[in-house]
C-alpha cells in the first residue's frame, strides 16, 4: 500500500515497517523498536568529586579526588549489592567518570553526546 506505517506485533517480538521517510517518522519507528515494556531499574549516578572540584571549578577533565575515589568504592559497593544481571554502564569521555565506571568492575561504554556541553 501506499500508506506509511510501523506494525508491532506481539508487544514487539516483530515489526514491520511501511515507507517510512523523513525524519520524524524514521526517529518514530526508532522510539517505537526501543520501547521496553517490561520493568527495569535506571539508577543515574554523577561522577565523584574531581580534583578540579576541590579548587572550586567546574568543568575542566581532571581526575578524581581522594572523597571522589572513596564515593566511587561506594557505589560500586551499592551496585554489587543490587545484584543486576546484564548491567549497562555509560560514561562520558571525561577522567573522572571514567574513573568512577572503572571502580565498578564491569565493562562501561564511553559515549561522547554525555561529556560536559559549555563548562
């Protein structure tokens, strides 16, 4: 048919897509495959204070601080004790949240669109 469409079926075991143009409709379809319905926890956490932070500034890409170092063993403490099977981590390209994913233990993925916009 002629008509631009997305079917979903059985709650998004398949899908089937119809001329779909344009950007709003290819980032519909998007959203539309990325939809989980089934419950999931997202904690969202902030890197650990930085050396930089010590000084009072924000922004910059040093490392972490001593308190920022003994936040990250915290966390990684808190996220054992979840038990969370097939964890996804995601950082910035930044030091310091590379730093606080890599205390964690688990792999992490740096994803440049979650570094620091005008800081």
């Amino acid at each position: 048919s002629g008509l631009s469409y997305i079917k979903i079926f059985d709650v998004g075991l398949r899908y089937l897509a119809n001329r779909v143009q344009g950007h709003v409709q290819s980032r519909t379809v998007y959203y539309l495959m990325n939809i989980h319905v089934t419950p999931r926890a997202i904690y969202l956490s902030r890197h650990g204070e930085s050396q930089l932070n010590l000084r009072g500034r924000i922004g910059g890409d040093s490392g972490l601080s001593p308190r920022g170092q003994q936040y990250a063993q915290a966390l990684a403490q808190f996220i054992r004790s979840q038990s969370i099977r097939e964890l996804k981590v995601w950082t910035s390209h930044m030091k310091r949240t590379i730093e606080t994913a890599e205390a964690l233990g688990v792999p992490y993925e740096q994803w440049k669109a979650l570094n620091e916009i005008d800081a």
